[in-house]
C-alpha cells in the first residue's frame, strides 16, 4: 500500500492544468457501448476507477485500447456477456450504470448490487423505479439485479423523487436508444450530466435540456461512431484551489471552465480569498479570513464531493464556520483524522462546526477514510507543522490524477512512499 509524506508549511506557487473529470469519464465510457461504431475518447484521466470502468465494459466483449495517457479507443460491435460482476462492482459504485447500457443492447443485464459504502448506503431505487417505469423487468437475487426487457426499452414520463446524478444518467441512457420519447422531471443538472448529453448527442442521439431540471429524450435506432474530448475534473480543480488558499498562496488552475464551479467560487470569495477569474481559469491568492456557513446541495449548489477539503481550509480561518451535509447522511469520515491533526470541529446530526484559527495543524499519521477525504487531509498536512503521513492513499488513486506531481509542480513537499 502506498502513502504520502508531506512536510508542511510550503507556501503553494504557480500553475497547473485541471486533468479530464473522473465522474464524467464513468458514464461515458460505459455510454460507449450503446454504440457498435468506434469511438474516440480523449482527456480520460489515468484513475483507479478509469482502470476498473475499462476492465467492466472488455468483460463485456468490447474492445478497448489505450492509444495514449488519455486517450482510449472503444469498439462494441458485439457484446459477449450481459454480467457485470461483484469483484469489479464492489469497488467502484458507479458500476449500477451499466444496467441501462447493457439492457439497451441486449435486452437483459445482470450487475451485481453495489452495497453500501463508507459515506453512505446510497442506495440505487430512483434508478430501478425508473426503469420499471421503462418497461423493465428488475429482479433482485443473490446480490445482483437482473433486468429484462421484451423488445426494446419504452420511452416514458418520468419524475424523481431527488435529482440523483447517477440515475439521471442512467436514465438518458435508457431513453437513448428507447421506443419513443423519454421525459425526466426534477432531474439532476451537474455540468457531468451536460458532458454525456453532448457526447450521445455527438453521436447522433436526441437528448434535449440536460444541465436544466427536465430532460427530454427522443430514442434513437442506432448510434455512429465519433470521437470526444472530456470535459475537466471540477473537484479535482477545486481541491488544488484549495490546496494554494489554504497555504496563503497563489494558485491558478487552467483548462476548465469557471462557470462550472459558481458556488464554490461564491463560497471561497465570501472566506476572503481573491478569486481571479479568466476565460478558462481560475486564480486563488491568500488565506481566507472570514468565516462562512455552507450547505451541500445537488447542482448549482456547493458540492459535496468538495465538502472535506472545504473543512480543512475553514480549520485555518479564524472564527467559526459551519458546513451543512445534505446530500451524504455519514460524510464526515474526515473529521476525526482533522482532529488528530489538530482540528477543532464539532458535529452535530449533517451540521459541523469548525473552530478554525491561523496554524491550527501540526504533523501526524492519518488515515484515508474515502476519495474526497483523502484530499482533505493532503491539505491538512500541506499547512501542517512538520511531517503529515496520509496513509491508505489507494482511496485517493480513485479519483485524482497524479495529485502529488501537480502539488510537487507549485512546490509542495509531498512524496509517495510504500508502507
Ligand atoms: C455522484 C458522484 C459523486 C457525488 C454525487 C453527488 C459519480 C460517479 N459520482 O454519485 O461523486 O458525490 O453524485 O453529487 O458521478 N440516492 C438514493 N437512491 C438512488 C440514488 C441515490 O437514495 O437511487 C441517494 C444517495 O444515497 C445519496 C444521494 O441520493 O444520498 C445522492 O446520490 P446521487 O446523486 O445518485 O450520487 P451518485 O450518482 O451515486
């Protein structure tokens, strides 16, 4: 197992390219075999999660090749398996939206449940719900759902009961190569869900009002082949913002697009950071210095999958700040590990407190609970006195491409080490 070694207190320096995003990536890449044309994908960041996606949708008889580092080519002509199983599922979540590709192709499907998960139960209904509204057999036995379908999937009106990301998803994908027309209402409207909108459509599908909360999708008989560039990692930009904040420096992401990140941008400028904005950067300079109150809210709101790293930031502004957690019911794994290192957070139901003040962090061994988590405790240990270990860090290859290079680039002293 690796871990990193990070001597605090560098102040962070410079510029770095956002890498293509990780929760966009997993549905298109999965989206890919709705097609039987070759398709082209490029920005594909090496991840963990990348490598497991790949490995699920060649079980199914696709090919796929690595043509350079981020950039993949997928042929689907024939599917050989309908079955994604539990020893790929069971590590990357995002596997349940395979059901709707797979169904899509050959009329039935078999993907293993994907459990719970340290922030959560997440469970997967608003998926399965909506697909039976589809005309979707679902059957659950043995730990996997099997889905069927006689003849080809039914467009179909479609309401949710929380705008999740995941079945949104699934549900575009449904309605891609439906019978008829498919309609979501209160429909998840992250800019992920606008990329795999734009990448079905660049290959002919007719999905209309994705990033808004009612999507219309008029089924298709076939996709073509084409080729498509990911769009950035948002969280990924916002976590090395945060990296450069949280030591007083000066920091700009390139390559992403700032109007994705709006509420962060709002929440970070409240703190007291100057926010620097360009066409397709952002720049970051200072420490915060007012507190602030944040709430996690599906898209347009402040995003969870940045929730953590905004703790550990708030531990250096003085005076109390409060995170709300609306979207994950146990997302606050990170805390007790910010508190080894010198935090000073209290929680209470969603709601933490965090008692920040200048040079709150000294060094420590600490361990990596989930992804995002990871991250936080990196930025911890970047403003930490003396030497932070962050161990477990196979949590954080899941979903960060080559942090520590892009960290090492602005001057952080952080190494990979194996334990
Ligand atoms: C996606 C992201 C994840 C992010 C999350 C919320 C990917 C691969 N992952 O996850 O990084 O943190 O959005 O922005 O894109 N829920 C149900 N029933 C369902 C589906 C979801 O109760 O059928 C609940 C979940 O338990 C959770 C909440 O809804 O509490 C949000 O889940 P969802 O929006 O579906 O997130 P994911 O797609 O799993």
């Amino acid at each position: 197992m690796d871990k990193f070694e990070i001597e605090g207190g560098v102040v962070l320096n410079g510029s770095v390219e956002a890498s293509g995003s990780k929760n966009a990536s997993l549905p298109i890449l999965f989206a890919s075999i709705l097609s039987a044309k070759k398709i082209i994908l490029e920005r594909v960041p090496q991840l963990k999660d990348i490598q497991t996606s790949i490995e699920l949708i060649k079980g199914l008889g696709a090919e796929i090749s690595k043509e350079s580092n981020n950039r993949y080519s997928i042929c689907a002509e024939r599917l050989q398996s309908i079955e994604a199983p539990y020893d790929l599922v069971r590590t990357m979540r995002a596997s349940i939206l395979l059901l709707a590709p797979i169904l899509a192709r050959e009329g039935k499907a078999r993907v293993s449940l994907p459990g719970g998960c340290s922030i959560g139960s997440r469970p997967v209904d608003i998926h399965l719900k909506a697909l039976e509204q589809m005309g979707v057999k679902i059957e659950i036995a043995s730990g996997y759902v099997n889905a069927s379908v006689e003849g080809k999937i039914k467009g179909a009106d479609i309401g949710f009961r929380f705008p999740s990301v995941g079945a949104t998803e699934q549900i575009i994908m449904a309605g891609t190569l439906a019978e008829g027309e498919t309609t979501i209402r209160n429909a998840a409207r992250e800019p992920e869900i606008v990329d795999l909108a734009n990448f079905l459509n660049s290959l002919g599908a007719k999905i209309e009002g994705a990033g808004s909360d009612c999507i219309k999708i008029k089924g298709v008989s076939s996709l073509e082949g084409g080729s498509y560039s990911i769009m950035f990692d948002r969280i990924e930009a916002g976590t090395i913002l945060l990296a450069g904040a949280i030591t007083g420096g000066k920091v700009r992401v390139e390559k992403i697009v700032p109007n994705d990140l709006l509420e962060f941008l709002s929440e970070a400028k409240k703190s007291g950071v100057k926010v620097i904005e360009g066409n397709d950067w952002i720049e970051f300079e200072g420490k915060g210095s007012s507190t602030v109150s944040i709430t996690t809210a599906p898209h347009p709101g402040f995003a969870t999958d940045l929730q953590a790293q905004m703790m550990s930031f708030l531990c250096e502004v003085p005076g109390t700040s409060t995170i709300v957690e609306n979207i994950f019911e146990n997302r606050f794994m990170h805390v007790p590990e910010l508190v080894r290192l010198g935090a000073d957070i209290s929680i209470s139901g969603s709601t933490a407190q965090i008692r920040g003040k200048n040079n709150t962090f000294s060094g420590a061994t600490v361990m990596a609970t989930d992804l995002r988590a990871s991250a936080a405790l990196v930025l911890a240990g970047l403003v930490a006195k003396g030497t932070t270990s962050v161990r477990r860090i196979y949590h954080l290859d899941r979903g960060y491409e080559s942090l520590e290079a892009k960290i090492s680039l602005l001057g952080g002293k952080i190494s990979r080490q194996r334990e």
